[in-house]
C-alpha cells in the first residue's frame, strides 16, 4: 500500500501515521508513506518522522524499546519517505527529484492533514488561515491533479458550519453563517475547493470533520496529546497564575488555594469532545473498508456541559472559587481582567454558543465493523485527560 500525507508531524497527523503502522505491522514491507512536512532538508523531516515514531509512535504500538529498534526501527526509514513542503509556497515548493519520485507512485491515500488551528481573530491570523488553510489546499489539490491517487482524503472540522445551531449533518453547508474566527471560515473555503475539484472526477474522495480534539483514550499512554488549546487553554491559564502564587512544582496539584474568576458561560450548551486515538481509527478505518459514505463528522454522541468538566478540571488541579457566571462580570478582579483578555477572548464565542448536535449516524455501521465505539467524555475519562497534561504542566514552561 502507498499512503501520501500532509502534517504528518501534527497532532492529528501523527496519530495517523502510528495507526496506519498499526493496523499494517505484519505487512510493513508493502508499506510505503510519502510524508510531506516543513522542513528545510528532508534530512531534517526524516530525523523528525523517525524520532517521532521512536518515542510516541513506538508507545502507540504498545512496543518496549527493545522491540522497537529490533523490529520497527530497520524499517521505519524504508516505509517513511520524507518529502520537504511548504503549503505557502508554489507547488509545495518540491523540488523536481521530490515531484518526480511522487509521480511515479500509484498513491492509494492521499491525506491532507496539515492545518492552521489558530482560533484567535485577528488579521495576521486571518491571513495565515487564508495562506495555509485555503490557498495551501489548493496546492495541494494542484498537486493531486497530475498524480496517480485512487483517494483523497481532506480533514476539515466539524466547527466549519460556523455558527449553525442544532442539528448539524456532515455535509451541510451555509456560506451565509458567521463565523467565530478566520480559522472556522478558511476551513469552510478549503472544504469547498475539495468539492469543486472532485464535482466531475471519477476519483474517490472523503471529507471528515473532527470535534474539538482531546488526548488518546484508547491507545497508549491513555491521555496523550501534544496540543493543549480549546478546553485544556483553560486550566492552563489557572495553572500558570497558581504556580506564580504557589512557586513550587512540588505543592502545584497538591496544595488547594482559592483563585476567584467567574466564567462566562451558557448553562445549557457544552463542548463536543473526541479522543485523537478514535478520530484517526475512524478515517482510516471509512478507507480501508471502504465506507460508502463520502462526508463524515468525528464527534461524541453526547457534548460535555461546560458546568461539568468546568468542575471536574479544577478538582484536577485543585482549585476553588472559579464559577460559572450567566454574565460576562463588570466590575472585574485582576485575574479576571488577564482571562477575558486572553484565554476568555479566544473561547467565549465557543463557551456562549447555543446546543450544536453533530450527527454521526452513518458512523454506527463502520464502528460495527471495526469493533470501535467512541469513549464518552465522563468524568473518569476526562480525569484521565487532566492526567497526562498535568504531568506536561500543560505544555507549560514552569522554570
């Protein structure tokens, strides 16, 4: 089999690539991944693929150090073949040996992974969205035009029907919703320049819609993750501004204090939360079998109400005193000011949306098939979520 990929050093991306080698272990000598990825050499890019595969890949595929480097290490540089590219530069900025070498390959997956998740508004970021999202997707599919690709698969996200409430099905779309952030809206653009290519192509294609994106709770580590945004931008915050009122690792989880910040929220609605580990289990599972479906959203079948893991993550890092408040506060403290300045700024237009239902009734019949369900985000699970980015101070710099 021959996969090609963009943002295969991502979050999403990477959990890609270990369960692509996961579910192909036995067969790993038939196995070949163009890996495309920003990196000056493709030295560079296959250092970074390798040590990438050696740490949390080898993990995934439940390997001790010892079998990794006698039974995956040899063969990891003959299945990965890394290909320097950049979304914003013309033609991928390949170079003719790199587009030579793709050209001659009978390619059975393309996946365009890579991505600009940045959901801040302004317009610098609107700008990069536009770049890499919108512009880097036509590339992309420019590319695609003169390879030899049975299928193309593109990964959008579920929030690309910007302020829709509701019901919500994986192929709807409205160009006339407002949007929370240029991100939301450059991945609408993409998606539609996807289904504009493929309208009169006899190849197949597939476009998948993620949820907000949390840690592995199927694969291990359980609680995996390298990006601590949406949700986990939140007990981050608190985290940083305790460990400045603690100044001690060691009392940081362990020491309650009380830190007073009333956050803004509507009480009836709650994030869609989905482990990467599914998410990837999923997209490439719809492709193996090949599932009828062509449009997909990747979501739980219950959202979690922000009032619930609202509680559930200061229990974790052992705070008191923020509350939820039906009203952004007036007369606020200083900590509060720092929040709506920055954390509260970015989530607030996620935190006051109405009920949104992502509908995943064509998923039943693929999870049938691959003996998967998709972990519910209840409070153990989430706990375990909250373990692992406590151990990674939240991806934050404590020093």
């Amino acid at each position: 089999m021959i996969v090609a990929m963009t943002g295969a050093t991502g979050f999403l991306g990477s959990n890609l690539l270990f369960e692509i080698f996961k579910q192909n272990f036995t067969q790993l000598d038939r196995l070949k991944i163009f890996a495309l990825g920003r990196a000056k050499t493709a030295e560079q890019l296959g250092e970074s693929l390798e040590k990438l595969m050696a740490n949390d890949g080898r993990k995934y595929l439940g390997l001790s150090q010892e079998e990794y480097e006698q039974k995956l290490q040899p063969i990891v540089k003959q299945c990965i073949i890394p290909i320097p590219a950049d979304l914003t530069q013309d033609n991928l900025a390949l170079s003719l040996h790199e587009l030579s070498n793709l050209k001659q390959a009978k390619i059975d997956f393309f996946f365009h992974v890579a991505a600009l998740t940045d959901l801040r508004c302004d317009r610098s970021v609107e700008f990069s969205c536009s770049e890499i999202n919108v512009k880097g997707t036509q590339r992309v599919l420019d590319l695609v035009s003169i390879l030899k690709v049975r299928e193309f698969i593109y990964i959008g996200t579920a929030f690309s029907c910007g302020m829709e409430v509701g019901e919500i099905q994986p192929d709807s779309i409205n160009q006339n919703n407002l949007f929370r952030n240029p991100y939301e809206s450059s991945k609408l653009k993409s998606e539609l320049l996807v289904r504009d290519f493929f309208r009169n192509k006899a190849m197949k294609f597939r476009v998948f819609r993620p949820s907000v994106l949390a840690g592995r709770l199927i694969e291990r580590p359980i609680g995996t993750t390298k990006k601590f945004d949406v949700f986990y931008s939140i007990p981050a915050f608190i985290v940083k501004n305790k460990y400045e009122i603690v100044n001690s690792l060691n009392k940081l989880y362990s020491e309650i204090i009380e830190m007073p910040l009333r956050v803004h929220l509507n009480y009836n609605s709650g994030l869609n939360i989905v482990p990467v580990d599914y998410a990837v289990k999923i997209i490439y599972g719809a492709c193996i079998h090949s599932d009828p479906s062509t449009f997909y959203h990747i979501a739980n079948l219950q959202p979690i109400p922000h009032r619930e893991y609202g509680k559930w993550m200061l229990e974790a890092i052992a705070v008191k005193g923020c509350i939820p408040s039906p009203e952004e506060p007036i007369n606020k403290n200083s900590l509060e000011k720092l929040y709506y300045r920055t954390v509260g700024r970015v989530l607030q237009p996620y935190m006051l949306s109405e009920p949104m239902d992502f509908k995943t009734d064509n998923l039943r019949s693929l999870e049938n098939k691959l003996n998967l369900e998709c972990p519910p985000i209840n409070k153990d699970n989430f706990m375990k979520l909250m373990d692992f980015a406590k151990q990674q101070y939240f991806g934050l710099n404590l020093t």
